[in-house]
C-alpha cells in the first residue's frame, strides 16, 4: 500500500487517489484541504492576472507552497 502524506501540513493522505484527495504539483504532494487554500490565497491575484498565462500560474503556485512550509523555501525549482 502506498503511504503519501502531503508536503505543506505534513498529514498523511487517507487512501491516496491521485487528483481526488491529493495533487502531485512540480515534485511535491499537496492534500485536497491545502491545495484548496493555497488557491484561495491566489485567487484574487489570479483574477487581475490578463492574459492569463499557466507558466505565470505555475510559478504562483509553486512560490505559495514553497512560503507555507519553511523547509521547502530552499528547494523552489524553475521559478522565473
């Protein structure tokens, strides 16, 4: 059985199924509770965001999860 458990809080994923209760965003997994904040949190920047652009989201993404979990800020890859 795999055992995931979500980078940003650190809980473990209940019966893992893959874009249902986590998401694998660049190298890391993020539960449903998280990820849903973190697009929350980006929302409004989002929707003043014209054109939009899904480098420009990803890297938003990215640079959310990295500032939610002091151990990941080190390790933020291809952020423009």
């Amino acid at each position: 059985m795999k055992q995931i458990s979500c980078d940003v809080c650190g809980h473990e994923i209940v019966k893992p199924i893959a874009e249902r209760n986590y998401f694998h965003i660049e190298d890391w997994d993020v539960c449903e509770p998280c990820k849903e904040s973190i697009e929350s949190e980006i929302r409004p920047t989002m929707r003043g965001k014209v054109p939009f652009d899904y480098d420009w989201y990803r890297d938003l993404m990215i640079k959310s999860i990295a500032s939610r979990n002091s151990r990941l800020k080190g390790d933020v890859k291809r952020v423009r």
